[in-house]
C-alpha cells in the first residue's frame, strides 16, 4: 500500500496545488514536486 498509494495520489495531485491534506509525508512530497515540476 506505498507505490499504489503514490500512484493513486499523484492522480489526485493535478487538481490540487497542495495534495497532502495528510500532511507529513516527505517521500510523497518529493514525488509530488516532481511530478509537479
């Protein structure tokens, strides 16, 4: 439940300037900037 809840997330990211409600994931930050960037 780690690499299928990253991909589940950064789907949910392009909607979402912040998609962390969560809040105090590094690693899914990291992959969320990249994918942002």
């Amino acid at each position: 439940m780690g690499i299928s809840d990253d991909s589940f997330d950064v789907r949910t990211l392009p909607p979402h300037p912040s998609p962390l409600p969560q809040g105090g994931e590094g690693e899914r930050e990291l992959i969320f900037m990249l994918f942002k960037a």
